[in-house]
C-alpha cells in the first residue's frame, strides 16, 4: 500500500518532466526551422551580402520573449502552465533566435578584412535585440494593465 | 521541393537536442552558481560558439563534412538553436529593471566578447588541427 503510495507521484513526476523536456524538444525544432527558412528568405530576397536573416530572427525572438514573459507572468493576463511557458521561450524563441550563427557572421566578416561590417553587425544587432526585448516587455505591460482588473 | 523537406527535417532534428541540450546545461549551471546573473545562457552561448567555429573550419576543408546534410542538422540545427538571443536579451532586460546597470552592461560585453573570442578559437584550432595555420 505504501508502495502504491509511493509510486504514484513519482511516475506523474517522471510523466511531467517528460512532457517538460518534450515542450522544449518540439518547441525548439518548430522555432529552429523557422529561423531555417527566414534565413533562406533573405537570401533570396537580399543576397548574402550581410546576415538579414539571423538579425530579423534574433530580434523577432527577443520582442516575442519580452512580450510572452510579461504576459504571461504571475501579474499577467495570460494565464499558462510552466510547460507552456517553457513551450514558447526556451523552445520557439530559443530556437529561433541563435548567437552562435551570430558570432560566426561577424567572424567572417573580420576573418575577411571586413572590420567595420563586423563592428556594425554587432552593434546593430545588440541595439536592435535589446530594444525588441524592451519593446514587447512595454506593450505587454499596457496590456496587462488595460480595463477589467 | 523535396529537397526543402528534406532539410527542414535535419534542421528540425538537430534543433530539437540543440534545445534539449541549453535546456539541460543552462538549468545546471544556473543551479551550480546560482542565478544572480546569467552564467547558464553565458555559458551555453560560449561553448556553442566554439563549436560553430570549429565546424565553420571544418567544412571550409572539404571533404571533412562528408555529407552536404552535416551543415544543416549540426550547425544551422544543433548549436544554432543550441545558442540563444532571446534569452540573453531578456535576462539583460530583467537586469537592468532591477537597477543592476554594472551586471547587464557586464552581460553584453562579456557575452559579445567571449562568443565571438570563442568562435575564432574554434575555428582556429580546428584549422590548426587540420593542418592548416591562421584563420
């Protein structure tokens, strides 16, 4: 009977931290091959003459994580499950968004003579992050605090 | 057509451990040190930069990627959605909300500094180790 007792939780434990680790698995597969094909996008649209694709999806990424964090916290008005929450921001926007290409990038900008390219890509880039990142916190915000308390 | 399906199967495969994989060290780290500041997403962006410079190096020397796929499923996949902006962004944020202006400046700067520090050396180790010299 104890031992009944004992296993229940510790299989809804094992079931639960699964389904965790599965949220982020699945959430950062969609939130990678977006960032695939946003950057394929660029390319076409505009060479490979500077990294457009991984600038657009880290600041994208950083807007949406700002926006769904404050939304959705513990004062927010969007009311979701930790599983949830991890869902979209260590997956999708983890995975969407990449600093390892980023450094690549800018390497082989420098790597190539190209100081003032690499010099611009990253001060545009963090510029740009931190300003999605506070922009999306802001609207949230607003939202949060808009009519029916 | 079959080809961007293909692709998108590697890259989503790779992005899945890659997720897997910051999910797991991140967590570690941020429970080894603590979480004042953000040492897990410095440390996966670090190792993950080292290791886009190693395959950058490595797929500059044809034939060491032996399969067109490796570029898809382990860089644009694995340690591209290994690493992470989103979270570097937010935590810098969080920062700087809470009047710790020294800890985000040192957030960005020692992020940017040790990333990009860490892909050359990637790259130029495993140069070296291939046998060629300089980046």
């Amino acid at each position: 009977m104890t031992g009944a007792g004992r296993e229940r939780p510790r299989w809804r434990a094992l079931r639960d931290g699964f389904l965790l680790y599965l949220a982020v698995a699945l959430g950062t597969a969609i939130g990678g091959v977006a960032r695939a094909l946003v950057s394929a996008a660029a390319i076409e649209l505009a060479g490979s003459g500077f990294p457009w694709g991984t600038l657009v999806a880290n600041v994208v990424g950083s807007f949406v994580i700002g926006f769904y964090a404050t939304l959705s916290a513990p004062d927010g008005r969007l009311f979701v499950g930790a599983r949830q929450r991890h869902f979209v921001m260590t997956g999708i926007c983890g995975g969407f968004t990449t600093f390892s290409m980023f450094s690549l990038e800018t390497l082989h900008f420098a790597t190539a003579g190209h100081y003032r390219m690499a010099a611009l890509n990253v001060g545009i880039s963090v510029v740009a992050w931190l300003a999605a990142v506070w922009l999306g916190h802001a609207l949230a915000t607003r939202i949060n605090r808009l009519r029916g308390t | 057509m079959r080809d961007l399906a293909v692709l998108i199967l590697w890259v989503a495969a790779g992005s899945a451990v890659g997720g897997l994989a910051r999910f797991f060290v991140s967590g570690l780290v941020a429970r080894a040190i603590g979480e004042t500041f953000p040492w897990g997403t410095m440390v996966v962006n670090i190792t993950g930069a080292f290791g886009i410079g190693v395959l950058a190096a490595l797929a500059r020397r044809q034939g060491l990627l032996i399969f067109p796929e490796a570029w898809s499923i382990a860089a644009t996949g694995l340690l591209g959605s290994y690493t992470t902006v989103s979270s570097f962004s937010l935590q810098t944020l969080a920062l700087a909300r809470e009047g710790e202006w020294l800890r985000a400046a040192g957030n960005i700067v020692l992020s940017l500094a040790l990333c990009l520090g860490a892909a050359a050396l990637g790259m130029a180790a495993a140069l070296e180790a291939a046998g060629e010299s300089g980046l």
